[in-house]
C-alpha cells in the first residue's frame, strides 16, 4: 500500500484544518511534511505531521 501523508497547517489565518497526501512508491523514502506547502495559504514552515 502507498504511504499517506496527514498534515495539519497551523496559520491561524489559514482556513485549511487538515488533508492527506497519499503517493505512489515512486517516492523517495526521506520526502516528508517540510518537502510541501499548504495548497490553500502556501506557507511551508506551518504545516505538522499529524501522527495517529
């Protein structure tokens, strides 16, 4: 199964709450949360990894 990715973005002026990202084994074993930016406000230092 490919790997999920959940993040939350933490921009207080953000409207994005949470999203996932799932990737097909393509993808590189060390790409992580700081390797994107939030699809809504852009901002790249305010996304976490929510961890289950």
């Amino acid at each position: 199964m490919p790997a999920t990715l959940e993040v939350k973005c933490t921009n207080d002026e953000c409207e994005m709450d949470m999203f996932e990202m799932h990737y097909t084994y393509d993808m590189p074993d060390d790409v992580g949360v700081s390797d994107f930016q939030c699809p809504y406000c852009g901002g790249t230092d305010c996304l976490r990894e929510i961890e289950l």
